[in-house]
C-alpha cells in the first residue's frame, strides 16, 4: 500500500473460511498471494478456518461437523449445497433432520490492516 509519502507497506489479510465450503486452505492461500503479486500489492494473508457447527431445531442440541461420520461423496455433496446436509445428518440427541447450520458457512475478511513498513 501507498501512502502519501510514497512508503510501501505490507497489508495484513485475515481471512475466515467455513468448514463446509471445504476449501483447500494452503491452495486459497497461493492464489491470493500470485493475485496480490500481479497487481504489485503487499499483502500477508492468514487463513483461519471457521468449524462448522449446527443447532437442532426440537431439542436444541449443538453439535460440530467433525462428529459426522459422512462418506467423503456425501461431504462434497454438502460442500457444494449445503441445505443437503438435512437429507444426510440427524440431529445426534433426539434423531431429528430439523436443524440450522449455525458456523462455518462461507468465506469472509474477518480483518484488514496495515503491518510492518518496508
């Protein structure tokens, strides 16, 4: 980044990726920085990937993604639309497919900030 002196700075990145987009984070990570490269921009990504978690809608019970034990077809199939999980995943204390997707959907900058100057 540019300032008005003319001083280049490094940006600091941080962005925040949902289990269930199931992106491959070091793979995310070299794009970004061949895509900051080629616009001649300074930029230190941190990835940090959100666990998805879910909330039964009849009993209330919340539960974590990595306690299914799903086929790894039936994961990507979740990875690509997610509201199939509710044909795949019951809820683990009373049985039901009633739930919300609570964390670890999609992809966003959780932050953006200047780092050291160079």
């Amino acid at each position: 980044m540019t300032t008005e002196r003319g001083v280049r700075g490094l940006i600091d990145v941080t962005i925040r990726i949902g289990e269930l987009q199931q992106i491959d984070l070091e793979t995310f990570k070299f794009a970004l920085e061949q895509l900051s490269r080629q616009y001649s921009m300074h930029i230190k990504f941190e990835l940090k990937e959100e666990r998805a978690e879910f909330r039964c809608g009849v009993c209330g019970e919340v539960w974590s993604f990595e306690r299914e034990n799903l086929d790894p077809e039936i994961r990507e199939a979740i990875h690509v639309i997610p509201e199939v999980a509710h044909a795949f995943m019951r809820c683990p204390r009373c049985g039901s497919p009633d739930f919300e997707v609570i964390k670890g959907r999609g992809v966003w900058i959780e932050s953006i900030g200047e780092g050291i100057k160079c």
